[in-house]
C-alpha cells in the first residue's frame, strides 16, 4: 500500500511505534527522537514514485530507523568513553502523574512511549550490555515481534544469523533478570524515602541489600559520584550526606519507566530522578539516579 492508499495521517501515525522502538533500542529520549526524525526525512525525500511503490510505508520506517539507530549504537561506545562518569538510560515519567506534561501535546517523545516492562531501568541497562546487532535483533524480535526477515533487512545479514543474535542477547536477558516492580518495590520504595528523609542510616542500612549497587548519572554537568556506590552501608550513609548537603530536598514517590521511583526535588525543580530494583528477599539491590539536567527535560517540563 503506497501512501496514496495509507495517507499522509497514517504515515504520521507511525511515529508512535518508531518512537518506542527508537527509544528501547538508544535508551534516550533525544536520540529516539532525532532517528525518527530522520527517518522521515528520508521518506518524504524519496520521489513520489518511488513513496506509490513502498507497499508497506511502516514497515519502511521502522526498518530505517533500525538501521540509524544502528548506526548511533555502533558510534556510541566511543562516545561514552568521552562521557564524565557513569552513562544511564534517560528516565521516562508517567504522564498521568504531571499536568503540564499532558498539556504539552503528543509531539513530546515521552508522551509516545508505552510504559511496560520492557522499557524499566533495569531491562535498559541490561540492554546496554548487548552488541549493537544483539540489542537490534532482541528488541525488534522479543519485544516488537517482528520477522527475522524483516530484521533482516535492518542488519543487514541472514534471518538465521539474525535469530542466533536474538538468542544471544536472550541470554544475557536472562542472566540479569530481576524480580519484576509490583506492590512490594512500591513498599520497598516509600520505607527508603522515609528512612532517607529523616537521615536513618541504619533504616537504610536495613532496607539495602549488603552487595547493593548505586550508579549515579551527572554527565558531568552537576556534582555527583563518577563511580558505583557499592554495599549497603557505603550507600546509605552517602544517601545521608546528600540530604545534609541539600537542605530544603523533598522526596516524591513517582512512577519511573513504569516502576515505582523516586524525584529529588528542591525549590520546585527535578534534580534526581532514581529508579529501583529489589533483591529476592524485597531489599534494594541497585539504585540508579540520573542528574544530568539535560535526560530530566519531560520531569523538568513536568515538575
């Protein structure tokens, strides 16, 4: 079906999709953003005959914002090496929980992803472990559900080299799979804010598991740690100077990628925005907190 048939509207429909497919594959808002961008560019740049020949204009798309985010995955790591400190996915808010990010229409990227499992801190990061070709190929397949045939023609390689990548990419999935965020991560989540609010280092101490990971995101544009906080106590008592440091901080329970989190706030600004996952016993296993100001712009809009 060419556009003729499709319609310049459902072309624009597409964007939904291919932002949520953009976004899990780069885990930034930004960077999704600009691949679809692009990808559009590309399209309406083809020839009006060549747009009437495309049968499926979203499967196109979709295909040629695999192959730019592709590309961005490839340059990534060398631009990472370059990052001040550790680098986190940016964090999405839910946008039932803003007003003015409802306000703020459907042309914010965040408003176009859909919150699930699939796009939770701790699946994020995970992905960041894969090979570009790994991270591709699992995410089209395993998440999106499309072909090998059609991931083919993103990786440009076999469908069966394309499956073996999705397997091995599974694996990795599954050897860092944590409990999944419910009821009890709300808990978990709500007893750190209040331990952390009244600066109880052995309340935290008690609700952090001993080998516990802190990673913290500054980008180099605010103060922050540049390696891993590791154990339990370490943790807990740098989650204390930080609230002796910041007099005036207040802590909100808000939903982040779709799991219950936490939003640092002083003088009405987003400063933190910290993700969570539990151990098997419900204790915290690993915080991540971003504080580049430049991954909090849908919290900033939204605060």
């Amino acid at each position: 079906m060419g556009e003729a048939g499709a319609g310049a509207g459902a072309i624009a429909g597409e964007r939904r999709q291919l932002i949520n497919v953009a976004y899990r594959l780069l885990g930034s808002l930004a960077e999704a953003e600009d691949a679809v961008q692009e990808a559009y560019a590309r399209w309406y740049a083809l020839p009006r005959g060549r747009r009437d020949d495309v049968r499926s204009p979203g499967a196109w798309l979709t295909t040629v914002t695999g192959r730019i985010c592709l590309d961005v995955l490839g340059s990534a790591r060398a631009r990472r090496e370059r990052y001040v400190g550790a680098w986190l996915p940016e964090p999405v808010p839910d946008r039932a929980e803003w007003g003015s990010t409802r306000e703020a229409g459907a042309t914010d990227p965040a408003h176009q992803v859909v919150l699930d499992e699939s796009v939770t801190m701790a699946f994020l990061v995970v992905l960041e472990s894969m090979t570009p070709a790994e991270r591709v190929a699992f995410v089209l397949h395993d998440v999106f559900r499309y072909p090998f045939a059609e991931i083919a023609d993103v990786l440009g390689r076999t469908p069966a080299a394309c499956k073996q990548l999705a397997a091995s990419a599974r694996r990795r999935a599954r050897g860092s799979q944590a409990p999944a965020a419910g009821s009890g991560q709300a808990e978990a989540v709500r007893r750190v804010k209040e331990a952390w609010e009244s600066k109880d280092i052995a309340a935290l101490v008690d609700l952090l598991d001993t080998a516990a990971v802190m990673t913290a995101d500054g980008g180099g544009l605010v103060g922050t740690v540049l390696r891993p906080v590791e154990g339990g106590v370490r943790i807990a008592q740098y989650m204390v100077a930080i609230a002796d440091k910041a007099p005036g901080l207040e802590l909100l329970e808000r939903s982040v990628n779709g799991a219950p989190g936490l939003v640092a706030r002083r003088d009405g600004t987003v400063m933190t925005v910290a993700s969570f996952e539990l151990a098997d016993d419900g204790r915290v296993a690993r915080i991540w907190a971003v504080r580049n100001p430049e991954k909090l712009g849908p919290w900033l809009r939204g605060g």
